[in-house]
C-alpha cells in the first residue's frame, strides 16, 4: 500500500522564530544581567528583539554573509544573548569559545574556524589582544562596551559594540533559511588532541530546546526567574537561552562573578527560583552559605551537569528545600541527552533512596536514542545490570565533526550510532546510569582535562623520564589531577619546579595538584602504562588541596 502525503504547512525551525514569539507572548518577561563591576541591567524579551534587529542590521552593515563564523568570547550577559540570535538569524554562525582553554588550544580553535569576526567582552580583551597575531581570518574585533568603555590598544581593527547598534532599525524581515542551515559552533575541550567543533543546525537547536522542555516536565515555566550559571561561552548554556524565551521564564546572567558569594547574591538579587551548572558552582554556594548561615528566598530548583554530583551535595541541596535535578550531555549532543527530571523518579522511593536515585543520568529526551554495546560492538540489554559503551543517535546529536573527517570516522560505529566513550547500564524504563569511562580522563569542574596531553606536557620537563596522570577524588572539583613520575637519571625530587614548568606549559586548570615521584612505572602486556594498577596503588591518596 502507498503511504499519502498529508496536507500541513511547513514552516522551517528557525532560531529568528524563538526571539520573535518571545517578543509577542513573553514581551514584559525579563533578562536581568550584572556585569564584571557588579552593575545591573534589565530588560524585557520584547526590547531585546529591538535591539537584536539592530545588531542584525549592524551586522550585515559590517559585511557579515550567510556562511560566516563569528566568535563570541563573553561571559553570560544581555549583549551575549543579543548575539546568539542576531548571528545565527541573518544565516551566519554564532562561533562560542571557551576562553579557559589553553592559549594554543585557542589559537587552533580559530583558525580552523577560520572566524571572520570576534566579538569579546571587556574583561576579556586582553586575551584577544594577546592572541591576535596568532588569528589568522580575523578581521576585526567588537568589544562588548559602549564608547566610555572601550580600552585602549594598539589593535587597528577595534570596533564598539553599542557603535554597531547606532542607528539602526529596530525591526527585521528574517531571511527565510533552510532549517538545517548551521546556526552554532561550538568546540570540545580538547581531550584527546586538537578540539574538535560540534555544528549546530537551526533545526537541531529548536528540537534540543523543545525536547528539554519537554523532559524538564514542567519543571520550568513562565512564573519562573532561571539563572543559567553554565556559561553561554560552551554548548549554548545548555540551550537555555532558546528554552526560556520559550517557556516565558524571565533569565538572570551571572557574568563573570561564579563564586558561592557571587551566585547566592544574584539568585537573591535577581530572586532567583531555578538554576543550573555544574557541581563546582554549587559546592561553593553551599560552602558560602554553610560559612554564613544565609538562606534562600525563593530558589526551588538546581539542574547540576557536566560531572557528576556527590550524594553530600544533593543532601546539602535539598536540606534548603531546593529540588535537585541532574542532566547528562556532552558537546556532541548539544548538549543535554537525558535527566533525572521529578517526574522519572519512582513514586515509592523518599529520602536518601530518592537522592540516590537522583545520581543516575536519567532517561533520554525525546530526540535522543540510547544503545550500549559490548566490547565487540554488539548490542548490551537494558536490564539496569549489563554495562556496556553508551552510544547515542538522534536529530540532537551531531553527524560528524566540523572539518575533521579523521575524527569523525572513529567517532561513529558502523549503523551511524555516535561512540559517546562512557561506560553505563540502562534500565528498562530507559534510565542511564554511568558506571566508567573508556577513557582515562580526568573531569574537574565539570571541564575534562586530557591525562595524555597532560603527561607529554610533564615529558618536556628534563627531570621528568616517564609520567602518568590519574584522576583522584576530590571534594570540591570532584576529580583533580595526580601526576605520577619516574625521575631521569641524574635528577631529584623537585615538586615545583615540574608544576612552575607545567603552569607555562598547559591550561591553568590543568596543572596537578600534587606529585609523586616511583622508580618504575608498571606496564601492560603490551608495554603500556598500566593505569589500573595506578589507581590501585593511590586509591585512598589524599591530596593537599582537598
């Protein structure tokens, strides 16, 4: 039997489309920023879009064509959330980057990009300033200031953000793209090698920010005041900035300021009642509010990603009557693949049963299918028990990376499922838990932290003969670097001078928080660093930060 056509419009999903409804249905909601002096501002989804127009308009003034990548180095902020939309809406695609990577990491990043344009909050210009000689395709440089802001500088190509704005109209007819045009680029952090750059379509942005409207379950809404402690700077914040619009949900922008005292003063400030980020951020609020006996007004809800939670931390949590919600994702499916929304939780579970059930990665969204493999790549059972690699495919998951055809042929097996490299159990309701990593890496603040690169960082040293990076519990950052070194013949002990050589030499955050120092490395069968006996050898080893 032949299938038949129905008769429906077809409308592209289209990212113009979010701002456009907001601006009609959610005109008087609210985007409320503080910047890097601690100065607020507040506007509603209606001005926004006026001032969005502009930008658009400014944009195609400066020459921007459908196609081009533009950068955004800037913290969360109104101007930030402007761009997102402004870029993608004329056909152009909104390029974030992470301004804590490494500066060769940076480097490679735009370049291969090949960025025409770099807009870069204030507070972070001097790092642009720093690379540009490095930036090949970049030519001009917008700092997100008005005129009394702008800093001085030798560049030739500065231009002010609010100057780009300057009289234009506060209107625009969208082009009417096609929906898998690209929208968005946003790099991994660069594990395993060079980053390797995830591209978003308009189409892909609107179904992640549908589904996770969808698996949140109402758990956010038009009455609510989101705080998205995630920075826009990786994954698009987690989508949130389509989501809200929306939803209707007004939106409270941290900046720069994401320490427990910074966070709890803006969830007050900007009243708060639902918020997400990853488990750093909120072990320093719970500390900063166990040190001064502060309580919240109106927060009920915190989504932690990107590592995964302490039992402790939830308790902490949910000792102030706030509800605890915990996504999985990765770059790759951008980002956010399952959640353990209220709604999953089994009914007959309560207390410390229910938190534990809250440290699962929960059940997938709707555009996002879940399948574990064994080590010959055939298909595990969903039975809670059978662990397997955790493999994903949906219209949220990427199809390849971003000029990169190497990569993207050992990231995909042979049906075009994505290898996520995590190692999990599902159950038969389709709730993921992960159990391991395929991977010897080390996820700190929820930010990966390669142990390869790491351990041929420490090989530059001349005392250091071999190395090997293991990831050690940690309180605050969950997992923190322990470097493991065999000495070159000739050489002593000398902690610091190896880490004052690694500080020059790799990403800040990547520096180990201790050394120790064995004769012999254990090795494989195959003459390989057996990490496994590693992490056998320093389990229960406490580190001096913790």
């Amino acid at each position: 039997m032949t299938a038949i056509l129905g008769q429906m419009m077809e409308r592209p999903l289209l990212i113009s489309s979010i701002i456009d409804y907001a601006a009609q249905v959610h005109a008087g909601r609210q985007i409320i920023s503080r910047d890097a002096t601690g100065a607020m501002h507040s506007y509603g989804y209606g001005d926004a879009a006026k001032r969005i127009a502009r930008l658009a308009h400014g944009l195609t003034a400066m020459g921007v064509k459908p196609g081009d990548r533009i950068a955004t180095v800037a913290w969360n902020d109104y101007r930030h959330f402007e761009l997102y939309y402004a870029i993608s809406g004329i056909g152009a695609v909104c390029h974030t980057v992470n301004p804590r990577l490494f500066h060769d990491q940076l480097i490679h990043i735009f370049n291969h990009a090949e960025d025409r344009f770099v807009f870069v909050d204030s507070t972070l210009f001097p790092l642009i300033e720093g690379l540009a000689p490095a930036l090949n395709t970049i030519e001009g440089v917008i700092v997100m200031t008005d005129p009394a802001g702008m800093p001085e500088s030798a560049l030739d190509n500065l231009q002010c953000y609010e100057d780009l704005l300057d009289g234009q109209p506060e209107t625009i007819d969208w082009p009417e793209l096609d929906e898998r045009t690209a929208a968005a680029l946003c790099y991994t952090s660069g594990t395993t090698g060079n980053p390797k750059g995830a591209l978003y379509t308009h189409r892909s942005t609107v179904l992640h920010a549908l589904s996770s409207i969808a698996l949140f379950d109402g758990w956010l809404t038009r009455r609510d005041v989101f705080m998205p402690a995630v920075p826009m700077f990786h994954v698009c914040a987690w989508g949130y900035p389509y989501v809200c619009p929306i939803v209707g949900a007004s939106m409270a922008m941290p900046g720069p300021k994401l320490d427990g005292a910074g966070l709890y003063d803006m969830v007050e400030r900007a009243q708060v009642t639902m918020t997400a980020g990853v488990p750093t951020l909120w072990h320093g609020m719970m500390q900063h509010m166990a040190e001064t006996g502060a309580r919240f007004s109106n927060l009920n809800g915190v989504m932690s990603g990107g590592a995964a939670p302490s039992l402790q931390l939830i308790k902490d949590i949910e000792d102030h009557g706030v509800e605890f919600i915990q996504g999985w994702g990765l770059t790759e499916t951008s980002p956010i693949g399952s959640a353990t929304s209220p709604s999953s939780i089994p009914d007959n579970l309560e207390g410390e049963d229910k938190q534990k059930f809250k440290l699962k990665q929960g059940r997938p969204t709707f555009c996002v299918e879940f399948k574990l493999v064994d080590d010959d790549g055939v298909a595990a059972p969903h039975n809670g028990a059978t662990a397997g690699e955790v493999l994903l495919r949906g219209n949220t998951v990427i199809s390849g990376y971003y000029n990169d055809a190497e990569a993207s042929e050992a990231a995909f097996d042979e049906d075009g499922w994505f290898r996520t490299g995590d190692i999990g159990v599902i159950d038969e309701h389709g709730c993921l838990q992960l159990t391991d990593r395929a991977k010897d890496l080390i996820k700190s603040g929820g930010e990966w932290i390669s142990s390869i690169d790491l351990e041929g960082a420490a090989l530059g040293h001349p005392a250091v003969a071999a190395a090997a990076a293991i990831a050690i519990p940690h309180p605050k950052w969950d997992e923190r670097p322990l470097l493991v070194v065999v000495l070159a013949e000739g050489h002593s002990e000398d902690k610091e001078s190896i880490l004052d050589y690694l500080r020059g030499a790799v990403a800040k955050f990547w520096v180990p928080d201790d050394i120790v120092f064995i004769d012999e490395m254990p090795l494989t069968a195959t003459g390989k660093v057996s990490k496994l006996q590693l992490r056998q050898r320093f389990e229960g080893y406490k580190l001096p930060t913790a």
